[in-house]
C-alpha cells in the first residue's frame, strides 16, 4: 500500500495536490451509467417489441443498475490503489497506483506528458536520470510504473500514472504543471 500524501512532508508551502478519489469515481460513473440506462432502454423496448414502462420504472431500474456496477467498479482492487501527484516549488512528488512516492526536483525533469490513452488520461514524467529520482520514504514498495516514453524521441523510460479518478482534474494538473514547468 502506498504511503497518503498527508503522511508526506510537502517540499514546499505552494504545494498542490492531486488525489485519486474513489468517491469522485463513484459519482462520476454512476452518473455516466445512469445516464446511458435511461438513454437506451426505450431503444431496447422498441427492437424488442416490448410493452413500455413508465420513466419513473426506466428511472429506478437505472438507478439500481448504475449504483451497482459503480459501487462494484470503486471497490475493485485496480480502483482501489491510490494515485497521488504533488507540485510545488520543490519538485514533482508521484505515487502512482499502490507504489511508494518519488520526488524529482524540477531541474530534473526533462519532460512531462499528459496524454490521452483510450478512455484513460496518463501522466508521464521523464527524469534527466534515473540516479536522480529521490524516494520519498525508506518504504519498499517500489517506484511508480516505469515505461519507455513514447513521446521521448530517445526512447528514456518514464514514469507513468493514471490520471483517470484523480482531484482535481487532469486539466488543471496540466496547467499546473505547465505553470511549473516554465
């Protein structure tokens, strides 16, 4: 299990926090469930040939569909592993799903991606040097993901996070980091 960014001193007062939120995820796909139900069910009623049921019928059913298959989602393990990103005048600090926080210093930072995958949006982060990624904590956990950076034309691994579930969102991640960055 990850340490919680609030058991992790903040390099610096301007600190900024990104945190998965299980919660937010809940909602969010509930909604997007909920939505979709109501939307379809009156198509499935007419390819079926079905009778109709009342809106407030579709309406609970989607309901009771949506908050099952969210709450089933949210307590899953893969959803369950926290993901956390700091920015502060100190550097980037990055726990990505279940690992142990890593710091890098601004300076070392060649570049960071905030890209799109799929449905997901993920974060890639490309040390100078490996040698200079600080860990956070004497924990062993282990570093977040490392994958080679597609968008390094060198072909430098990087380190990845999903930043699908995080608060706040992506976007202003980015303009944090862009903030930062220059």
């Amino acid at each position: 299990m990850s340490i919680p960014p609030d058991d992790v001193e903040a390099p610096a007062d301007d600190a900024v926090l990104f945190r998965s939120s299980p919660w937010r995820t809940f909602a969010l796909l509930s909604g997007a469930l909920l939505v979709a139900y109501v939307m379809v069910s009156p198509l499935v009623t007419l390819v079926l040939g079905a009778p109709g049921e009342p809106w407030w019928s579709i309406l609970a059913q989607g309901a009771v569909v949506a908050v099952l298959v969210a709450g089933a989602y949210s307590l899953t393990s893969r959803s369950a592993l926290s993901t956390w990103v700091r920015a502060s005048a100190g550097g980037l600090e990055l726990a990505a799903q279940g690992s142990d926080p890593v710091l890098l210093a601004w300076p070392d930072i060649d570049h960071v991606v905030v890209r799109r995958e799929g449905l997901r949006t993920v974060l890639d982060v490309t040390p100078v040097d490996l040698d200079r990624v600080h860990p956070v904590s004497g924990a062993d956990e282990g570093w977040p993901a490392i994958v080679d950076d597609e968008a390094d034309p060198l072909g430098r691994p990087a380190f990845t996070a999903d930043l699908t579930q995080v608060w706040p969102g992506p976007r202003a991640l980015r303009r944090e980091l862009a903030r930062r960055m220059h």
